[in-house]
C-alpha cells in the first residue's frame, strides 16, 4: 500500500521516446509500401519507409532529410510512391525531392517560396498534381492553389485558384477528370467545403468546372475514383459524415448510418476508404466511441463488419487484393497493420513501441457519458490507476488527471497509450473527454462549439472531473487538468474560471483569443470567427474569455511547458501568466525548450516535460517520488 501517484512503475519516461515512433502518410505503389515516420530520437525527423512485397523493411530516405510539408502549417500529405519512385516534401525547403531505387534523393523543383503536399502522379503527362501554397509575399497571406509539377524540369503551371483553400486533388484512372476540394474563410474543412471536378484537356489544363456537392454547411470529406470512374466522396449532409457516390449526375447514399465516415482535416492524406479489386469498397467509420471495418458492395449495397481485433483504425489505404491502416486498441498500442479483407486476417508490419503492454500495468479505458450544462450530456473515457504491485489507502480515492485534447475540433479515441499508462500505472486516475465540439458523433455535437469556445469545452471536461468524483471513483480535493495547445486554452480558462481543478499543467496552451485572431497562420485565421466570434466587432467577447485577461482568477498552481521557436502561441504568452502568479503568491512552473515548435518531437523534451510535470505534481500534492528527477523550479511553493 503506498499513497496515489507514488507507485513504483515500470514505465519509465526513457520508454516514452526510445525506439518509438508515429506513424504518419501511407503510400501504396503496386505491391510495395511506403510509410513516414516521425522519430523522437532522431530529433523528430520524419523518415520515409518501404516494405517491400517481400517482407523487407529500410529506411528510403538519408539523413538529413526529413518527409514533413508545411502547407497550413499542421502538413500530412509529404509522400507520393509511384511507379517505382519516391516523391517527398523536404522539410527544410519545402519542395519536391524524388528518390530512385539504389539513388540519392534529387530535387524536382527549385528552392524558393512554394510549399507543395497532397500530390498525386499524372504519368501519361508526366507530371505529379498537387497543393501549392506561395509564401512570396511577405505583406500578404500565402495563396493556395492546384498545380501541376513537370518531372522533367520542374516547371509548375497552375490548374485550379481563386478560392482561400484546397485539398485532395484526384485523377481518375483514364487521367480524363480531375477531382478536388476547395474551402473559403471562415470556413474550416469541416464546416463547409465544395466539390468540383473538371476535364482535363489535351493540354493538360482543365476545362469547364462542374460543382458536385458541398457548401457554406456541408462537410465534404475525401473524394475518390472507383476503378469504373464513379466518384465517391463522404459528407455530413445528413448530421452524419457518410458515404455518397455520384452517377449519371445522381448522387446516392452508398452506406448510410448514423456514424462517421470522415474525420477533421488537419492534415492532408487521411483517407477512410478505397477500392479492392473486385470493385468493393473497404471503409472505415466511429461509432460511439470505437472504429469499425466495413466491406461494402456498391452495386447491392451488401456489407460485411470485419471483425478486427482492434477497436480504433486511422488513415485506411486499399490495395487490390489487401489494405494497411493504423490500427490500435485499448490493449494494444498504435501498429501499422497489413489486413486480408478475405479472411480478415491481421499481420503487423510495423509498431509505434518496440515495448509489449503489460496487462498487469495497463489501464483499461471505459467509455462514460456524462450529465452537463444545458440538459446536455457529453462523451468521456476513464482510466482506473492500475499497477499490480500497488493499492492506495483504503480511505482514499485516487487524484484525477483531467486530459484536454488539442482540437478544439478533434477527438480523442480509447487506446492504449504510454503517455496515459505513464500516470496509471503510478496511482493517477485519468478522464480523457470528447467535449462537445469534438468529432466522431455526428455534425450537431460538433457545432456545440460555435461560438461558445472557452463555454462549452470548461462546462464539459470540468463536469466530467465532478462527475467521476461524485462517482466515488476519485478524490474530488486533488483534481487536475492538463492540456496542449487548444486543450492548454481550456486548461488556462478551466483555472481561471472556475473552482474545480486543484492545480494544471499547460502545454503551449493559447491564453489570448485576441492576440490568436490577429497573429495566426491562414489556415486558422478564420478559425475563431465560428469559435468565438469575429474579430474586432467582438473584441470584448474575445477579452471575457482569454485567460491571460483574468490573471486576477488564478489561484491555483500551474506548471507551463513551452517551446520558445513556437510560431502559433508565442512563449510571451506563458511568460505573462508566470509574471502574473509569481507577483501574486501562487505556486508556479515555468519549463522552456529551446528550437521546439509548437509541439514537442524530440526525445529529450518529452522525456523532461513528463518528468517536470510528474515532479510539480508530487510537491504540490505531497507525495514522494520513487524515481530520481531533476527537480524543476516552482516559485512560491513553501
């Protein structure tokens, strides 16, 4: 018996970095695979990796270069396999590199102020489509267009502009009709987006635009060609982002269900279905919660659920016979997994840990809803300490960490994860919360957030937080929260608001909504009008609920983690906040990391920012560490 939050584990901050990886764009050129990493230990380089029809697994690309395009900043999209070539985005000049079989990696298009991602190859023009974003004028916003890249000399000739956004171009398999998504401000990606598609001429350059489907308030989501040149594409058009096809100028519901078919589009390359050869669709959707697999007769509409023993899938890509995805569950961590859709059998080709789950360690997610503001009710997981060698006192409920995912339009999933087993496995319990807003439970519960940032998500993690202790479940004196980027904003605003949460950790967490509407990167820049309000008309709005204008609301210890290169929530940010709670008495943290974004990717930050946070946590909750930790500095804890 020993007190919550100072067992002894297993899992060691060390285990959170060494030889782990994310896996991140998957490619599929006939019967090989190709896939990037993102590698804490190699300063978070994103390497590309083949996986041959043989089994064979190497790295394809050379230090230094890196697989990571900077298009709306947040990137995805870097890798392009096809016909026997590799084409990437190289992460310090932002442009298109090419990579042989047994060759050095060469340069398809000049260095200068162009980014590229979501390409894809145009082999009878011999040329690749892409996203291009310009970046050449310094007193403007980047434009964004559809390009054509010649691999021959590099020359980029420019398809499609006029809108703020696009995404997903796609050719079909007679190379006669190109496909894309386009978006204007306010809008993100998934409050509304259109469809187009056009003729591609002898030229090489596109007739007459055709508008499919979307608008202001429908979500288009991943449009695709079938092998018979019917185009499929999901949208929300119905609350619930599912699947459609257009025929003939008809558009069908192929698999309708109240469940998601698509997810947000931070980031480029995510697809959520594909074609097998028999002209079958393989797809993938949430429902409450947990991840499916589908295969679906387009014709018949006929399905079958697969039967996986996974719970949680990301980024689908079909072959014609098999399809890879990264599949994880609540035992299980994240794995890049070969899938059979005749016989549903799984084969790993690749793990996010080299470390097995210990089923003696690992915590095991139960999905909860919950009682909160408005009659509403929202979605949450709870994690129960778990560690075999311990129990608490018999007297006492166990401290609840409170997680905040870094949306606001995003979602958490149930699995297994060692950032979360980090603090079970030492006597933490952990409530990780889908507030409203979050996707994965249909366009309704996603728009809770329009204009209530900073009201519905404090309501719903800080209800969540009662909720469990009301249950028994935790010890309502010692309840925590933590977040990261938007998840580090409700942090702040949860401490400054309220008086629920005895002490927080924030990761690069916005403190000022006012100072985020007026200095972010595009692709955000309209972002807070649907959050928030518009800005300046509701400047007052923005000061009602920016943390860093309620200092005087703090009184409860913080520890802030910041990356001083971030470019999306300066460090002055938390700087002010560390000035404020010093001059007032209140006990508070300040870790910086030098040449970290916003974000952290290498090994040593991870590693000293679990270690930071644990460390806060043990003096100002009281408890003694088993572990030896450099000790951070915390002003005004006596």
């Amino acid at each position: 018996m020993a007190p919550f939050g100072s067992w002894n584990s297993p899992i060691k901050t060390r285990m959170l970095v060494e030889g782990n990886i994310r896996i991140g764009d998957i490619s599929l050129d006939r019967e090989e695979l190709y896939w990037v990493e993102m590698r804490p230990e190699e300063d978070g380089r994103y390497v590309i990796v083949r996986h041959s029809d043989t089994g064979t697994v190497r790295d394809v690309l050379p230090h230094p270069f890196s697989a990571r395009t900077l298009v709306h900043e947040y990137g995805g999209g870097a890798l392009l396999a096809s016909a026997g070539n590799v084409y990437f985005s190289n992460f310090d000049d932002q442009q298109i590199w090419c990579v042989a079989p047994g060759e050095k990696p060469k340069t398809v298009t000049a260095e200068g102020t162009l980014r590229f991602a979501d390409a894809v190859h145009d082999p009878s023009r011999d040329r690749i489509i892409s996203v291009c974003e310009d970046h050449s004028r310094e007193d403007a916003e980047p434009t964004n267009r559809i390009v054509a890249v010649d691999l021959n000399n590099g020359d980029v000739a420019t398809l499609v502009e006029g809108a703020d956004f696009y995404s997903t171009p796609r050719i079909r398999s007679d190379a006669q009709q190109l496909a894309w998504l386009s978006w204007n401000h306010p809008n993100m990606p998934w409050d509304g987006t259109e469809l187009f598609v056009a003729p591609i001429g002898e030229d090489g350059l596109l007739g007459t635009q055709r508008k499919v489907s979307g608008g202001h308030d429908e979500s288009i989501f991943h449009p695709s060609w079938a092998p018979d040149g019917t185009l499929y594409f999901v949208s929300d058009r119905t609350n619930w982002w599912n699947l459609y096809c257009e025929h003939e100028g008809q558009i069908t519901a192929v698999f309708p269900r109240e469940a998601e078919f698509g997810v947000p589009q931070w980031v480029f390359g995510m697809t959520t279905y594909g074609f097998l050869s028999d002209g079958s669709l393989l797809a993938s959707y949430t429902r409450n919660g947990k991840w499916w697999v589908v295969r679906i007769e387009p014709r018949s509409r006929k399905h079958q659920i697969l039967e996986l023993p996974y719970s949680n899938v990301s980024s689908i890509h079909v072959g014609e016979r098999r399809a890879f995805a990264v599949l994880s569950s609540p035992t299980e961590f994240d794995s890049l997994i070969e899938i059979d859709p005749t016989n549903r059998s799984c084969h790993v080709i690749r793990r996010s840990s080299p470390i097995q789950p210990d089923p003696n360690y690992t915590s095991v997610p139960e999905a909860f809803e919950f009682p909160t503001d408005d009659d509403r009710t929202a979605h949450a997981f709870y994690y129960p300490p778990a560690n075999i060698d311990y129990c608490g006192p018999s007297d006492e409920a166990p401290p609840l960490l409170v997680i905040v995912h870094g949306g606001p339009t995003g979602a958490t999933i149930a699995q297994c994860r060692l950032s979360v087993q980090y603090w079970t496995s030492r006597g933490f319990a952990v409530c990780d919360v889908n507030y409203g807003g979050s996707t994965g439970y249909g366009r309704e519960y996603r728009n809770r957030l329009r204009h209530s940032w900073g009201i519905v998500d404090v309501a719903d993690v800080t209800n969540a937080a009662v909720y469990l202790a009301k249950q028994g479940k935790v010890d309502q004196r010692r309840l925590i929260i933590r977040g990261g980027s938007a998840g580090g904003y409700t942090t702040l605003a949860c401490l400054a608001f309220r008086d629920v949460f005895c002490c927080g950790a924030s990761y690069y967490g916005v403190s000022d909504l006012a100072l985020l509407a007026r200095d972010t990167h595009k692709f955000e820049s309209g972002y807070l009008d649907r959050l928030v309000g518009q800005y300046p008309q509701q400047a007052e709005r923005y000061r009602e609920r920016s943390p860093i204008d309620h200092l005087d609301g703090f009184d409860r210890p913080v520890i802030l983690l910041q990356g001083l290169e971030d470019k999306i929530v300066p460090p002055n940010q938390a700087e002010l906040i560390l000035e404020s709670l010093t001059r007032k008495g209140i006990p508070v943290a300040y870790v910086a990391f030098p040449e970290e974004q916003h974000g952290f990717r290498k090994a040593d930050t991870i590693i000293r920012a679990h270690e930071a946070e644990l460390y806060f946590y043990s003096r100002v909750l009281g408890f003694s560490l088993p572990d030896q930790i450099e000790p951070i500095e915390i002003r005004n804890l006596k």
